[in-house]
C-alpha cells in the first residue's frame, strides 16, 4: 500500500478518536497526534511515538483498545497496534522511514504569502517572472528546463512557492513536488543505504519522484554528492520524457556548477537559463512600499527612509525587508511620532548595509583616494591637520562606509588606529559634504567611478 494511504487511514483514525473526547484537547494536539502509522502487516500495525510522553499516554489498556478498534473500523478488519519508538522503527524497517520521508517531502507545503501577485516585478528579475508565470500557464511547455540563477536574497526562491500556490489554486489536479536540493540529497542518499538489505528502496524512491507534473528544486548547487547525481539524473530524465515542467535556482550560472556533471549541467543548458540581478532602485522602493501595506495607520515612514533603505540595501531582498522590519519594531518601542530619516540612521546605524564587493577592500579604497589627491599613506594616516588630508580622510570613511559597510572600529585601523568616535563623525562630516558641496560630490563620484 502506498504510504500516503497510510498517512490517510491514520488520519482518519486519529480524527475519529479525537471526535470521542477520550484525550483533552491540549493533551491531543501536544502528543496524540504526533504518531505516525507506517505499516499494516499480517494484521499487526506499525505505530510510531517520538516521545515517551505520547507512548504513556496511549499505551494506556483504554487508550490502547480505543486505537485499536478505530483503527480496525478504518482499516476494515481486526488489528492490533505495536507502538513503537521513532528511532526503532528506522533500525526495524528503514525502507518505510524512507518511504514515510518522501511521502511527506513530495506532499509540498508552499508558502502562502509567496504569490505572484506579492513578488514586485521589475527589470532586474521581469524574464524570471515571465518564465515561471509561462509555465503554469501555457499548455505545453516550451521550456524545459527552466533554471533561475542569481545571488541569494533575490527572489528565486519566492517565485518557486508562487509556482506551487498558483498550480494548487488553480490546477489542483496536477502533482507539484518542491524541495531544497539538500533534502532531496538526504532523501536518496538514505534510499542508497537501505537498497542492498530491504530491497531496491532506490527504485521505490524514483518511482515517487517520477511521478509528478512538476518538478522544483531549490540551490541545484548544493547536489554535489556524486551518487545523488546519478538518481538524480534518471529522475530528471524520466520527468523530461514524460513532459513533466522542471524549474530549478542556483546562486550561479551552470557554467560555474563546478560539483555537478557535466552531463547534468549541459541538460540544464538545452532549457531557458534566466538570471534575477539585483532589484533597481525603484523596484527596491515598491518592494517596501508592498511590506508596508496595513502598517501605514500605526507608523508613519516618510519617503526619505524608503529611498535610503532602497539605496542601501537593494543588494538583497531579503535584508531589504528586514531593515523595515527593523524599523517598524523599534517605532513600536520607542513610539516616535515618525519614522524619519535622523531615527532610522540611529536604529540602523551598525548594520552592514551593503554587500560588499568581491574586488574591493578598505585598502583598495585607500589606495584610490590617495593616488586621487596625491597624498602618502603616511600622510593620510598621520595627525596633521591640513585640510586637504581632513578633506581625503572624509571621503575614505565615507566611501568605505557607504560602499563596504565596514565598522567604524574596521575602518578606524585603516587611518592610522583611529577611534570609533573619530571615524563616526569623520562619516557625518562626509555625508554633509555630499549634500552640500559639489566639489566634494564630483570626486567622491569620479573615485567610485575609477572602483568599478
């Protein structure tokens, strides 16, 4: 019997003795139900408890006999129940724990606020919109595979879910199987080990795989496990011939895939391969004006602090929307009459706000803005006053600042171990620079402009 029918007739069993009220309804919830049927077998069923709480409260000779003939009533025939330890159950019969773990990991559960109509589309990530959207849409499917790649934080993940909420909202009779690509490691790996004892529980574990209309698997990077791939690859081919839609992220281009096989990584090339770039500035500004939504009564967030987080952390989505949720936690504290940009630079004052560079350093930036002036490290990093060293140590705290998010104390060890409170105000003093004095602007823009 296939274990999804067990998972139901338990259900049904568990539903059944909840209607008689024999347990207290916290006593149910907290324990009962965390039991799991894996097996019917000569009339004995297999039931397993994950504490030994839950094992005293339904070992009980009432309780026993309740499970029982409900379970009976259920099943259709005279039962006796075996409970059973979690842990011992996977020594006495692991091809059903594996069995239990792929039913559960194919009955996906999506998350519901991850819809398409809440992830804001703009031009760094609209051909991946367009893509997953297509695919639940259109009858046939063009492209197969579709593999979206781009850093964490971006959204890949997000239109994975609004795959799986869409097609269950509107295509209930079609089979979606999601999973992170280092669960489906373990599931098959798991499937491996038990194969040479309790038969061929690979087979078993490919069959369920195979036998979905959908197919989405989250960081493909992280299947690196070379005997993983080879199931992995008889599944996919499977799922290719049947016409099943495969959609699968990465953080990088499957040029770069360098723990997968070549073979893997050419398949995934003959599909669509969309990259999902950094959100621009005014796609940033609409992703936060979209989590604002139903806090604009409570708090009011002036258009400065939306274009200052869309400026600093655009760099991941991800962190985007924890700065807000940063600032609206710390409003409900601290009950400012509004959220305005002095209070968010106070909240958000130590928060590393923007990624940083691969190619660039503190000292890089040092570098820069010397050879700009003209001026020694020596010089820079000494006591003198002279404006143009004060003018030169502004622009590498602020540049520092702004571009790697480095510390005041981090920053401070470039110029010569200066204090924390030093290089704050050195940054302030940079800041009102920008606002107010074009000669300071122009070459803090032509040195961000020799970093690129």
């Amino acid at each position: 019997m296939a274990v999804n029918s067990y998972d139901q007739i338990w259900q049904e069993t568990l539903d059944a003795v909840h209607a008689r009220h024999f347990f207290s309804e916290d006593t149910f919830n907290d324990w009962v139900r965390k039991t799991t049927l894996f097996k019917i077998e000569n009339n004995e069923a297999y039931v397993a408890y994950r504490s030994m709480i839950t094992k005293n409260i339904i070992a009980q000779p009432e309780a026993h006999t309740l499970f029982e003939s409900t379970l009976s009533k259920v099943w259709g025939d005279a039962v006796s129940i075996r409970f059973i330890d979690y842990h011992d159950m996977e020594k006495l019969m692991p091809e059903e724990i594996v069995k239990q773990r792929t039913s559960e990991m194919i009955q996906s559960h999506f998350d519901p606020h991850y819809t398409f109509e809440s992830f804001v589309e703009g031009k760094s990530n609209q051909e991946a919109y367009a893509a997953c959207m297509s695919c639940c849409t259109q009858a046939r499917h063009l492209y197969n595979p579709i593999m979206l790649y781009g850093n964490s934080g971006l959204g890949k993940t997000h239109l994975l879910h609004a795959i799986g909420n869409y097609l269950q909202k509107e295509k209930p009779e079609v089979k979606v199987f999601y999973a992170y690509s280092g669960d489906l490691v373990s599931i098959l790996l798991d499937a491996m080990k038990t194969k040479s004892v309790h038969g061929n529980t690979v087979e078993m574990v490919q069959s369920q795989l195979i036998d979905n209309d959908y197919f989405l698997i989250d960081d493909i990077q992280n299947l690196t496990q070379s005997s993983s791939q080879e199931v992995f690859f008889k599944v996919y081919n499977a799922l290719i011939a049947k016409n099943a839609q495969i959609v699968i992220t990465s953080d990088m281009h499957p040029n770069q895939l360098s723990g997968l096989q070549s073979r893997l990584v050419s398949r995934f090339a003959q599909g669509l391969i969309v990259n999902i770039q950094k959100p621009e500035f005014d796609t940033a500004r609409a992703i936060l004006q979209m989590k604002l939504k139903g806090y604009e009564e409570s708090h009011d967030v002036t258009d400065e602090v939306i274009d200052f987080l869309a400026h600093k952390f655009s760099d991941d989505v991800r962190k985007l929307e924890g700065s807000l949720n940063k600032l609206i936690f710390s409003a409900t504290i601290e009950n400012p009459d509004v959220i305005d940009i002095d209070f968010a630079r106070k909240i958000l004052d130590d928060e590393i706000i923007q990624s940083k560079p691969d190619h660039l350093s503190p000292n890089k930036i040092k570098k820069e803005v010397s050879k700009f002036y003209g001026l020694s490290y020596a010089a820079i990093e000494g006591k003198s006053r002279l404006r143009k060293l004060v003018t030169a140590r502004h622009m590498i705290v602020y540049l520092t600042r702004e571009i790697l998010g480095s510390s005041w104390t981090a920053i401070g060890q470039e110029l010569g171990n200066r204090d924390h409170s030093t290089i704050k105000s050195s940054y302030e003093r940079g800041r009102r620079l920008m606002e107010t004095d074009e000669a300071f602007r122009m070459a803090c823009e032509k040195i961000r402009s020799q970093l690129e």
